[in-house]
C-alpha cells in the first residue's frame, strides 16, 4: 500500500471540511462508510465499508476494493462473482467520514449478491400502520445458487 | 411513535433477504445507515443514520427525520436551517442494515450544513502518489454563518 492518508485529528474543523487533503475519518472499527453508484445513472448499486487498506487499493488499482465485516477481511468486489467495479470517480464528504464511489459495474451488471443490480430491491411501505416490503422489480441477473454455491 | 417494525433476529437469512416483513438490522448503536438521494437525479445528497424513532417519524410524517451522532439527538432534518426533505421513496437493502431515502430537497436545495446541494462536494484524486482532494464546483446555495450563526 503505497498511498498514505493525512491525519484527521491533526486538522482543525474548516480544513477538513474546505481543505485539499484527503483525512478520511475511519471510525473506532478503522472503517469508512461506502455508497457505490453507477456512473450514468446514479443508482445506487451497494452501501459497504473500507478499511485504509481497501480504500489505498481502489485509488491504486481503479478497481473496487471493500472491507468484510460478516467474512472480516479485505474483499475485492466480484473476486467470485466476477462482477468487479471499474472506478469513475471516488468522492468524499463534509466531515470526511464517508465516500462516494462511482463505477461501471462489469459482468452481468449485478452488484447485490442476490443476483440484482442493486441491493435496495425492495421499498418500504405502510399497510394498515405497518411497515411492509414491496419488491420494485429488479430481476435476477444471476443465479446465486450458481455463482457461490448452495448457500450463497 | 406507532409504527413497529419486525425482529430481524427471529427471521431466517431467507426471510430477511426476500421477505416482506421490515426488520430494519440495527447496529449496536441502535442506528442503520441512510443514503438520502434527489429524487428524479438520484444525486446522492448526504450519509446519515437513523435510530428506530427517526425511522418511524420519517415514514409517519412523510418528512425526512435522522438521528444526529455528534448531537446524540433525534434531528428534523432542516429545523434550523429551513432545509426540509420530503420523502418520495424509502427502500432498504438485502440485508436491511441500510436505507436509502429517496427526497425532493426544500428550502435552497442545500442538503450540506456547508450551504451545498450534497456534502460529495469534493473528489478524490492522485497527484505524484498523493491523496488530495478537488472541488468539483457545487456552489453554496446559502451562507452558513447567516443559517447557523458564526460557528456553524
């Protein structure tokens, strides 16, 4: 890991917030909160976490990386599925604690392991004052029991 | 607040995954991360969280409700500054540890305490093997000493 990233604790509020050096804000788990886009449309294909490792390989390599928190450990988006994630651009917020990341989402264009495109498949509804699920439609472009094995 | 929502933790991965029940996974925190986007753009407008209150008043009033960390308060997003969300959409993920929240903005259409549309007002960038950080030209729709007073 070649990159290396400013200290956030060492800036006052207005350069983290005005400033020009990346001080990503990685909470007491070492992690930042990701929204993965598509470029284009702006779906919103996925919410994951970084680590400082994930976050040095996506900008080194354009290629999408994220932390695990189920499976604890560095995982490279589609590295079973083969649906990996070209980077278009990497944004990050006021307060530096999360990051935006558009991308082109390759293979069958599915990012959510579910097999759909994004992982927000589903809306929340009120139906006699409770909340329900409705699917919004999203097919299956691949079949988990294929792609990871019985029990995805 | 009315509205209950299912326990996750009597519910099988399957159930959780493709069901229609609504069983937000709250962290240990009591939160669940929310990506608020525009609606019609899908720009991505700000991250932030929601304990099961907020979540309830959100979908009860139609009004975009958060929980602040840095405030360890329940939040009526724009009861300062104005800068009310109207709920158009909210979905959740396969997992249901997240919420995106599909708004038209109020106000001047700042989501960002900065005075900006959406707090993804910089991006990330490389220059000689360096992290640093590039405004991408968001202008400020409001003034945040004037909203907030001089310490916003």
């Amino acid at each position: 890991m070649s990159i290396s990233f400013a200290d956030p604790t060492a800036m006052t509020h207005q350069q983290l917030e005005e400033g020009a050096a990346f001080a990503p804000r990685f909470d007491a788990a070492g992690l930042v909160t990701v929204v993965t886009i598509e470029a284009g449309t702006n779906d919103v294909l996925m919410l994951a976490h970084m680590n400082a490792q994930a976050l040095a390989l996506t900008l080194e390599t354009g290629v999408a990386h994220y932390w695990s928190r189920s499976r604890a450990k560095l995982w490279k988006k589609g590295e079973t599925s083969g649906e990996t994630q070209q980077v278009v651009e990497l944004r990050t917020d006021c307060d530096q604690d999360a990051i935006v990341l558009v991308v082109n989402q390759t293979g069958r264009g599915a990012a959510c392991h579910t097999g759909r495109k994004s992982c927000f498949y589903r809306r929340v509804a009120l139906a006699d004052g409770a909340a329900v699920l409705q699917d919004t439609g999203l097919p299956r472009l691949f079949d988990p029991a294929n792609v990871y094995g019985a029990k995805p």
